[in-house]
C-alpha cells in the first residue's frame, strides 16, 4: 500500500482520540489491517531506484500536505506520532531490504507475505476509497 494511505490512517486514529495506547497501536494494528486490503504498489523490484524514490518522497510530501490542508494547518503531536508509527511497518521492511539485515529477515518475509496486491482499478480504487474516508476522519475532526 502507498504511504500516503498509512499516513492518512495514522492521522484519522490521532484525530479520533487523544488516547496514546488506541494512537501507538491502532495506528500499527491499521497499517497491517491495510496491508491485507487488495491495493497496488510500485514494485521495487521492476523499478529503477530513482523512479522507485522519487514516487516515495513525492507520496509522502503530498499525504504530508494533505493531511495539513484538512486539519487546518495545525498538527498535533499525536498526528506526528501516529503518521510516525502508522509508516513504521513499511520503514522497517525498507531497513531490512536496503540493508540486509538479519533480525529483519523473519519480519520482511512475513510483512511481504501478508500483501494483497491488486494491480487492476480495483487495488487503485481500495487506496482512493481508504484515502477519502479517512480524509474525511481528519477533515471533521479538526
Ligand atoms: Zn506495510
């Protein structure tokens, strides 16, 4: 799933509740949740590195923006926290691949197991349906 996704959902727990434990692992237990959902994603193997960065510094600065346009400019630290932790998943896995990692080997096999990936309208329509109704959580709640 794009980061711009997990973002948003970390930004929508953190913009429910002010409770640290439902923000820390919510927005962990909604990273994997969204993990399962079938979706579409660049894949690091059939993109040059550059293309493959590019599209990932652009999602995240454009979630980033979003996120800040719907809460009104204003970001708590729970929404830093929660966008922090809801991308932690996928920084994790990015370790363990760039770096080769040993203790992250069990982790990323599991975390890429657990894909659903879709790539029809379909994996492009469960990101953009997951994007507005947890825009939406951070639009109404700010
Ligand atoms: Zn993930």
């Amino acid at each position: 799933m794009v980061s711009s996704v997990h973002l948003m959902s970390g930004a929508a727990i953190a913009s429910s509740t002010d409770n640290w434990l439902i923000i820390v692992f919510g927005s962990l237990i909604l990273h994997f949740v969204l993990d399962i959902v079938p979706h579409w994603n660049p894949d690091p193997k059939k993109w040059p590195v550059w293309k493959y960065a590019a599209s990932a510094v652009v999602d995240v600065a454009l979630a980033v923006l979003i996120i800040l346009w719907l809460a009104g400019w204003k970001i708590s630290w729970q929404m830093v926290v929660a966008m922090l932790v809801s991308e932690l998943p996928d920084i994790l896995a990015l370790i363990g691949y760039v770096f080769k990692v040993k203790v992250l080997e069990s982790y990323n096999k599991w975390h890429a197991n657990i894909q659903v990936h879709s790539f029809n309208f379909f994996g492009f329509a469960s990101q953009v349906v997951a994007l507005i109704i947890m825009g939406y959580i951070v639009y109404v709640n700010n």
